[in-house]
C-alpha cells in the first residue's frame, strides 16, 4: 500500500472531535482557515474522489504538529495535508501560485545553499541584509517580509570525519551529529561547543558533509528534491548506522525530520536512522539513566525561561533538556510552554504570513515579557534555531540554546 493510501486507511480513526482545530495555532488567528480536521481528513475524502475545490488553504498548514499531538486517534493530520500539496506540486494545471512565489518556495526551500552563499562573507551579508531598501526589495520581488526576521549568518561549522572515511573498530563510544543549516551556517559556534560537549562525555563526533534534512524544501513545495537531500544523507550515514552508532541531532526539525520521514525512503539504511537517532539531551538523559553521564558539573547561577519547541513535542520524548538542566547546581528554568513561536521554519518570512505568525507567537512573546519583568529569569532557551530567532524578534530577550548551558556547567564554555 502507498503513503496516501495508508493515510485513507486511517480517515475513520478521526471522530470530528476538532481538538486538533481548537489547539491549531494558526486557526486560532485566521479566520479563513479551515483548519487541520478540514483540511486534512476532510478534505482528504474530497481528494481521494479527485475532486480539488480550491486547495489555496494547503499554504496556510504550518506544519507545527499540533492537530498531530492533540489527536486522541492518533491520525496523521499533517501528512495528509503534505500528501495533498505534493499531489498539486505534480499537477501544474493545478497549481495556483504565481510566479512569484514559486520563486520564492525555491529561495526558501534552500535554506543549505542560502547558508553557502551567506558564509562566503558573513559580515558583509548580515550587513546587506540589514538595509531597509534590500529588505523592500525582497518583499516585492520575492515576498519575503520586509519587517520579518532574518537569522544573521556566522563561519560555518567545519565537517568532521576520520581520515579516509573510517570507522574505528571500538564504535560503542562515537556519535555521528547531524547538525542542520541553521546551526552550521548561522549558528556554528552552539555546533562547536556541542561537539565539545559530546566529547567530554567520551565520545568522538564525527560530522559527515550532509546535505539539508529536506524539511524546508518540503514546506516550500519542493518534494523531489527533499527526497534526493534524504536518500545522499542516509547513504552517508549508511556505513555508520550499520555499525549501530547512533545519530545525535541539536535541531528538534531535523530531529523530527530523521526520526519520521527519513525511515519512509526507499533504501537499506533507512531502516535504522529512526531508532539510531536521538536528541543531543534525550541521548545525554539516556547515559544518565545508565549511569554513563559525567556529573562533575560547576554551580552556574542562573535563571532562565524554556520554550519547547513544537517539533521537540512531536518527538514524543518529553523535555530531556529540563531533566539535565534540573541536575546542575544554581540553574533555575522556568518551562513557558505558551504555545507556538510563529515562525515555524520559513512559514513566518513569508510577507503574507508575517501578521499572522506573529499573532501565533503572541502567547509565548507575553508569557516571556511577563516572566522577565517579574524577575523569573534573565534569558531565555530552546533547542530550536528558529524559535530562537522569533522569541529575540518578538521579545528582545536574549535566547540561547541549552546545550551552552550544559557547556558552563562543564567549564567548557
């Protein structure tokens, strides 16, 4: 059976309860949106008829994951919705958008070599994109928002592997890391302490030459192409999965991306990347439970507000960064757990999106004022880059992710 005709399989599972609609961060702000439940199962009846009424809403789905977490039936709301924008993606007649955004999907799609052109000069690029004409410019050309944010970029995180490629013969303490574009080109130095994390711990990282997860392509329209990104990364990783050493990612998109959709495609390796992946804290939170976690940590006395990220929450493995946290002396973290930032990956720097995204993220952004102006904390952290991006954008708070926490504790930082 196919992946559309799994999902069919499962459209009587949904009872219409609309829980999924009624926790949708974006039906919650628009009004026009019909909603996870109507856009996907729905819906769904309607495409499985070929019957198309006007799918313009399938852009409005942010791909948070939400309608997915509430579900007490455990459909796969947002895999509908992808299944159906990759079913228009291959019927051009159908295809409503312009020109412009067609574009504009393929710019945003690729985030990997926007990171590759931006690192060549990261100086002058954060520059560039700092002035208000170039800013107007891509909102009309592109329809990238003038007013949203847009990460800076920094020297890029460097590729770690064993000279010729090998696999030392003890491989019980290596880790492969699976860094993402926005850590390696916009964020390399939370890469570079991370590593330095991992191998304080005891293990030796290796950083294989990887290509985008995939996700921002499939959020833009760009299917193929996230597949191909899916089938050489998985072939990098092949030699390494086969020896049972274990994935580690610092991005919870990435993370979600290697652990659901990773194991769909069609090769050998694809059978082991969903088990052998984890989450740098649920793997740190698993050596812990073992015994295997070094505790020789520092007091760092400081307070700070969490944010989970929603992709974090769809791993299904709780909040591992807390657990670790919670172990060093003098750190106080404060879980906001408000919601959705809005940004969720290229979704709020679209021009159309921006008011929209921004009223998503507007819970979080005043749980966060609230909590600082009260004094709960100082800064604030979360795993995800982007939600990182939106929180400083929406608050001004400094925002960092929590392995650098770890890092001081560690005096490694």
């Amino acid at each position: 059976m196919d992946s559309r005709g799994e999902l069919a399989a499962r459209l009587d599972a949904c009872q219409k309860c609309n829980v999924c609609t009624a926790q949708c961060p974006v039906a919650k702000v628009n009004p026009n949106f019909m909603g996870p439940k109507g856009l996907g199962p729905d819906m769904e009846r309607f495409r499985r008829g070929q019957i198309i009424l006007g799918e313009t809403t399938l852009d409005d789905c942010s791909n948070c994951k939400t309608c997915e977490l509430t579900c007490p039936s455990g459909v796969k709301i947002t895999e509908m919705i992808l299944e159906a924008r990759r079913a228009v993606s291959k019927a051009p007649h159908k295809n409503t958008l312009g020109l412009k955004l067609r574009l504009r999907g393929y710019v945003l799609g690729r985030a990997e070599y926007l990171g590759k052109l931006g690192v060549i000069w990261p100086t002058m690029t954060n520059q560039v994109l700092k002035i208000k004409l170039v800013r107007l410019a891509l909102d009309k050309a592109l329809a990238i928002s003038k007013s949203g944010p847009l990460p800076a970029y920094r020297k890029p995180l460097e590729v770690r592997v064993d000279k010729g490629g090998k696999i030392r013969a003890s491989v019980s303490q290596q880790v492969v890391y699976f860094p993402g574009c926005y850590t390696r080109y916009n964020e390399a130095d939370t890469g570079r302490i991370m590593i330095k994390v991992l191998e304080h711990v005891g293990f030796k990282t290796i950083v294989p030459d990887f290509h985008c997860c995939g996700l921002p392509l499939e959020a833009n329209g760009q299917f193929e192409k996230a597949e191909k990104n899916g089938l050489y990364n998985l072939e990098l990783m092949r030699p390494y999965l086969e020896a049972g050493i274990p994935i580690i990612t610092s991005c919870t998109s990435c993370g979600l991306t290697l652990k659901e959709d990773y194991p769909k495609l069609p090769t050998t390796s694809a059978q082991h990347v969903g088990a052998q992946t984890y989450d740098l804290f649920e793997f740190l939170w698993q050596l812990y439970e073992k015994g295997e976690l070094p505790l020789d940590f520092q007091e760092v006395k400081t307070s700070y507000g969490y944010h989970p990220p929603c992709h974090l929450k769809a791993q299904g493995i709780g909040i591992p960064a807390l657990r670790i946290l919670g172990l060093i002396p003098g750190v106080k973290i404060r879980n906001l757990d408000a919601g959705c930032c809005g940004l969720s990956g290229s979704y709020g720097f679209k021009a159309e999106k921006y008011d929209k995204a921004m009223k998503i993220g507007s819970t979080l952004f005043e749980a966060i004022n609230v909590g600082a102006g009260r004094g709960d904390f100082q800064a604030m952290t979360t795993e995800c880059g982007v939600c990182k991006v939106q929180i400083q954008h929406g608050t001004g708070l400094p925002t960092e992710h929590p392995v650098l926490i770890l890092a001081k504790a560690y005096r490694l930082y």
